[in-house]
C-alpha cells in the first residue's frame, strides 16, 4: 500500500517540509556522488568516503556520538529507502506542519529524530541510518489530529487500485506491521523499534499539546473523540433507560400521530448513534430532515448526538450536511461550551468546501468581537488572514 494524498486542505503552504525533503535528497547525492568517486569496497558495498561519512553520520549503540541523533535522520540506504520516507513525509508533513507551525514542527521532526534514534540503540546491536523514525513520528500526530482523514493509497492486489482509507485504519496498520516485526523478525535488517519509538513520540506529544491545550484542539481530532467518549457512553445509557421505560397516556384528548412520528424518527436516529451505525444514522437524519422540514428545531437531536453525528458527516466528505448539522448545533444550543470552536469549524466549512466566503467571514468577524478565549481569538485571526489572502 502506498500513500498518495489526502482528503484534507491546509490553512497554509508547508514550509518546512519542503525543505527536509530537499535536504534528504542533497545528502543522498552527495553519498551517491562519493559512492562513484572512488572504487567500491566489494565486501561493505560502499567506497572509502562514503564509508567515513556514514560512521560519521550514523547511531551506533558501541560508539555513541551526540551529533549521531541527528544525522542519522538525514542518511538513507539506497533509493527505495530515500523515496519510502520522503513520500511518507510529503503525504502526511504539510498537514501536522499546519497544526504545529512551521517553528513548532521543526522542533517536534528533530526532537523525533532523536527520540527514534534512543529507542533504537536501547533494544538494539546494529548502527541505523534514515528518517523513518522521525516521519513515523508526524504520522503517529497525524493520527492523533486527523484520525477520520481518509488517505489515498494505491493498492496492488493482482490489479492496482486506488482507494480511500481512514488515516486511523492505514497508520494502525503500520504500527501493527511493525510491532510484528520486532517481535517475530528482529533480525530482518529493518530498525522497527526506530519505528515504533517515533510513532509512541509523535503520539504522545500529540495528544499532550492537546491535552495542555498548547495546540486548540478540534472536534475530529482523537484527544476529541475520546474525550467525548464517555459523554456517548452516558448517552446511550441514558437513552436505552428512557427506551426501557413504559409511556402513559393520561390526557383523554387523542394523540397527535405526526408527533409519534417525529419522536420515533429521533429515537432511530439517536438509537443508530449510540450503537456506532453512523452510516446508518445519517441516512436516518437525513430522511427525519425532510420528512418533518417545517420542524427545525425538532428535528435538531441531543446536543451529543447532534455534534458527534455533524463530525461524522464532515470526516465522511459530506460537508454541505455537515455544514446544515453544525448551524442546527448552534441554533439549537447557543449557549455550548464547545461553540466558538464548532463555530470555526463551521466558518473553514463554508469558505474551503462551499464557496461561501461571506457565510464564513460573518460567523468569523463575528466571533472575534465576542471571544474571549486568546487561543480562539489567535485561531479566528488566522482564518480571516487566510480568508483575505484568498479574496
């Protein structure tokens, strides 16, 4: 499986990975360069000064130099390793670069460069070589801010193919693999607890910038949806209480049959969401919108089911109805602590997804007078900065 792309537009332009990448690829011809100028040792396969300046370069776990934790990061073992981590860096980098900033990005890649490198030479004998530690680090953030991202990758089975996986499936696999790696095939010449050092990093920094609010988090990022997990678990219990619980009709008057309609509509559709059918819910929130069109305000579901079932239209690519779910989350619950923030979200909807750069600069030119948050306000800023470069 090779990772193309994904389904997800920057704020900004990258920077700093461009400039990695470029870095990486002058190292590896330069080593090129000096593997052609002299006669080649038949037995390590490298010439005399390509040999120095890989034992200059490398970690070694016998010879431990400072530098090393750094400079491995920069030297690759041939093509295919050289051209595997810089697809990997191009697809996922700009995007965790956008979230962390270009200085905080170039902090957190050395700083997983070099914590890659220690889990190597903690477990292992062998000298490593190659970025891999450091780009499985920005895919473990990238899991952690993006994990309903769908990425492309094409897949060879017999045919080629391309498809659209989420970034949680795609990136499990690849801790997955190699975790199996380092257990059953420790000696396949690949440095995995270089790897798997770099994913535990890049997600345990993510999700404590996160946590410390040092980065604002977003509503489809994993700190989010597990946060809001315990908030599902206590709304699907309270909803099977209510289900469990026997209605008595006392009034005489007979009852309203398009209200039992409408109140059986919700309970599917809420009944889909706490039992995870969101597919299914969707296509039930989509019919209860138009059956009942003159019911707004009904048709808008617990606060809870509302926003996890808008997140799951907008992470599916649906986001004209995500855009719909959002403002009813907002009419509906005007006073919710997480509005400013769906409120953003909502305004990056309509200018990015939907054309509607009025839309967004009144609900963002609107937040900026009210919030008081300085992380939202510094968030807001930048939305109308980008919004205007782009006008």
């Amino acid at each position: 499986m090779i990772p193309i792309g994904i389904d997800r537009p920057n704020q900004r332009k990258p920077r700093v990975v461009p400039v990695l990448i470029v870095l990486n690829i002058g190292v590896f011809l330069l080593m090129l360069g000096l593997h052609f100028a002299s006669p080649v040792n038949p037995e390590t396969g490298y010439s005399a000064p390509e040999q120095t300046l890989l034992h200059l370069g490398w970690v070694d776990p016998h010879h431990f130099r400072v530098w090393t934790l750094i400079t491995s990061a920069f030297l690759h073992g041939g093509f295919m390793h050289l051209f595997g981590n810089m697809l990997a860096l191009f697809v996922f980098g700009p995007s965790v670069e956008d979230r962390f900033g270009r200085i905080g990005f170039t902090i957190f890649y050395l700083a997983s460069a070099v914590g890659s490198a220690l889990a190597h030479i903690a477990v292992e004998d062998a000298p490593a070589i190659g970025a891999s530690g450091a780009i499985a680090a920005v895919t473990g953030a990238f899991l952690v801010l993006f994990p309903l991202t769908r990425v492309r990758v094409l897949m060879f089975f017999g045919f080629i193919g391309l498809y659209r996986i989420p970034a949680v499936w795609l990136i499990g696999l690849y801790v997955a693999l190699d975790l199996f790696s380092q257990t059953f095939e420790a000696e396949n010449g690949v440095a995995n607890m270089a790897h798997l050092g770099g994913y535990g990093f890049g997600i345990v920094t993510a999700l404590a910038l996160l946590w410390t609010r040092i980065l604002p988090r977003e509503p489809y990022d994993l700190f989010t949806m597990l946060n809001h997990r315990r908030r599902r678990q206590a709304f699907k219990a309270a909803h099977n209480q209510i289900q469990s619980k026997p209605v008595f009709n006392h009034s005489k008057s007979r009852p309203d049959p398009r209200a039992e309609l409408l109140a059986r509509a919700r309970a599917e559709v809420s009944g889909a969401i706490s039992n995870d059918r969101m597919d299914e819910a969707a296509d039930l929130y989509a019919r209860l919108i138009s059956d009942f069109a003159d019911k707004p305000r009904a048709t808008t579901l617990h606060r809870d089911a509302q926003y996890r079932l808008a997140n799951h239209l907008y992470a599916t690519g649906q986001r004209a109805r995500a855009a719909d779910a959002y403002q009813r989350l907002l009419d509906a619950y005007p006073s919710d602590h997480e509005r400013e923030v769906i409120s953003v979200l909502l305004a990056r909807v309509k200018s990015q997804d939907l054309g509607d750069t009025n839309g967004a600069l009144e609900i963002l030119n609107g937040l900026l007078k009210s919030a008081t948050n300085p992380e939202i306000r510094m968030l807001v800023e930048q939305e109308l900065t980008q919004l205007k470069g782009e006008s």
